[in-house]
C-alpha cells in the first residue's frame, strides 16, 4: 500500500492549465530571456493585480535563486540582510545569501515572525554603536508571507515594518513562495496592492503554488534596481527559454485562478486538521494557511509515518516530535478520505 504524501505542496506538477498553455503553444517561436509576448502578457496581469502599472516584473525559476539575487542587489558590500532566526533564507538555503558576500542578521522570531519592536532595537543598537564601522550593517529587512510556521503578517504588522525601514533607511523585501495560501487564507488582510505599497520588492510564488516552476519578482519602483535584467544573468537566474514561466503566470493570473488554487489548499488543511484533532492529534501551532504543524509523542511519529509521508520539524523535548503536512494546490477530497482511512488503520 503507497504510502500518502503530504510532505510538501510542491510534489505534484503543475496546473492543467498550464500544461495546456506550454503544450499549445510548443512549437511556436519567440524571443528569449522572457521579452516573449507571454511573459509581457503576464507582466500586465500581475501589475494589474497588485495595482503598480509601473512596476518591473521579472521572472525566476526558483526561490533561492529569487531571494540571493534580489537580495545581493539591494545591499551595498558592507551591508547584511536582518531576518526572524526562523526565516527560510537562514535556516533552509544552504548560505546562498552568504555565498553573495553578505550576511544574515537573526533575531529571534515571534509565531515565526520578525516583529518591527524587535527590527527597531536591532537598527537602534547598531546605528547607536559607536564602533558600528567595524560591523555589519543592517540594510534590507527579510519577511516571508506566509511565514515558515504557516502564520501570516497583518496589515498592522507590515505597515509597522515600512515605518522602521522609513526610519533607518532599510528596504522591505517579501518572500512570497507560498503567498497563493495566503492570499487565500480566510485569516489574511494584506492585498497584493498592499505588498506593492509597503514592499521594496517582492516576489509571487509559482513553484509551490501550482507552476511546474517559476517566482515572479516585483519592483513597485523599477528606479530601485535599474539593471536587474543584467543581475539576473549575473546570478544564473535569467532563463533563455523566458516564454516557459510567462506562459505559466499568465495562466495563474488569469481569470483569479491563482487566488483559486491558493483557497482550495487553504480549505483543505482545514479539513486536514479537523481529521487529526479528531483522532487526538494534537497540533504544534495553530493552523493559518495550507501548512498543518502536529505536535507527536514519538510514538504516534513512528507509528504515522508508516502510513504517511510527513515532513520532520523539529524536536521540542525527548519524548516528541513536530511534523508539518501540507496540502496543496492540488489536493483532493479523494485524498482526504484516504487520509481518514489512513487514520483510522482501515484497509484502502
């Protein structure tokens, strides 16, 4: 019996609708280094989502790749990047970022958050040291919308961000791997033309969000990195075949189906989670997107993972372990029955 794979919510391929777009269109011939007309075509839709007609939108085919090279362009040499000691760029990137030449500043997160009081004392403590030159400089603040734990930054929290970043001169830039989740979650406030506002820089999540591959990074104000183009081909992230992920974005972003897809996967962990509790699972955090965090004796781990492919977290003591189980774009009520019986040690 296969075992049910929950461990990400990039295990499947793509939408079909993607496929369809890139097999219809697979003998065409077009521009390269994505100054196609799909690209352009998704480039209008997405600055007509966020409501920025005038930002520069380039797309990438990962969120490493997304993330150093975004980052990279907005430091000077002696600058560094300040993020919540749970951010992905921290703890899941191999030190991409430090391969640029800079570094990644912790502090400690909050529900796997940055919070602006704990930007603010880091800015104050540095701009207040009078031996700050032989230091590093803080000059680009990093969030993930949603965060590694699944939760969402408020309007509020974002806002206050922008107000410390105005402060002390820092950019704001937003990791938005997973942000079809939240945008579909029925816990957010923030908007994409929120993003565009608040944001030096983000970027709309493809991978993970039901693309075969692909982030598209937006500049609100193209003045900010006015040679992108040409940072990309520094970083290995600019594609010759550009048309492949324009295809894919234009498709996500037509007719709301990347809103879509995020909600399917938002309602689905809902009802993931209404399964566990019910069969006296506990969680390890509360539930605010498509991520599912459970908190297992080792026990339930061993005896779980016989029927389930999960994703390990992390220890909080001897005696447990936290899990995460997501479900996706594409995850199905079929699946979730399966799960229940997976559950419940019945036959399927």
């Amino acid at each position: 019996m296969a075992k049910l794979n929950f461990a990400s919510d990039y295990t499947q391929g793509a939408h079909p609708a993607i496929l369809k777009a890139l097999a219809d269109t697979n003998f065409e011939t077009s521009a390269g280094y994505g100054t196609d007309e799909y690209c352009e075509a998704a480039r209008r839709k997405i600055r007509a989502a966020c409501g920025c007609e005038n930002a520069a939108v380039w797309f990438v085919s990962g969120g490493t790749q997304a993330n150093l090279t975004v980052i990279d362009a907005l430091l000077r040499p002696w600058e560094g990047v300040l993020s919540a000691d749970t951010g992905h760029i921290g703890g899941h990137e191999a030190g991409a970022i430090e391969l640029t030449g800079h570094k990644v500043l912790t502090v400690p997160h909050k529900n796997g958050k940055l919070t602006a009081d704990a930007a603010e004392a880091f800015a104050k403590n540095y701009f207040g040291n009078a031996n700050r030159e032989h230091m590093v400089c803080p000059g680009v603040i990093y969030i993930s919308q949603p965060t590694e734990y699944g939760t969402l930054y408020t309007l509020k929290e974002l806002t206050a961000l922008r107000k410390v970043c105005d402060e002390f001169g820092l950019k704001l830039y937003l990791d938005g791997a997973r942000l079809a989740y939240a945008l579909g979650s029925e816990q957010n406030d923030v908007t994409l033309p929120d993003l565009a506002r608040l944001c030096d820089v983000f970027y709309i999540g493809g991978t993970k969000c039901g693309a075969l591959l692909g982030e598209a990074i937006v500049i609100p104000d193209p003045a900010l990195l006015p040679r992108f183009f040409t940072q990309m081909k520094q970083h290995g992230a600019l594609l010759a075949k550009g048309r492949v992920l324009g295809l894919q974005f234009d498709a996500l972003f037509t007719d709301g189906l990347y809103l879509s897809l995020g909600k399917n996967a938002v309602r689905r962990a809902k009802e993931m989670v209404n399964l566990f509790t019910a069969h006296g699972y506990k969680e390890f955090c509360p539930r605010e997107t498509n991520q599912v965090f459970l908190l297992l004796e080792d026990r339930q781990y061993a005896a779980l993972s016989e029927r389930i492919v999960m994703s390990f977290w992390e220890k909080p003591d001897d005696a447990h372990t936290a899990v995460r189980i997501a479900a996706s774009w594409a995850t199905t009520a079929e699946e979730l029955h399966a799960l229940t019986k997976a559950l419940t040690n019945r036959e399927q």
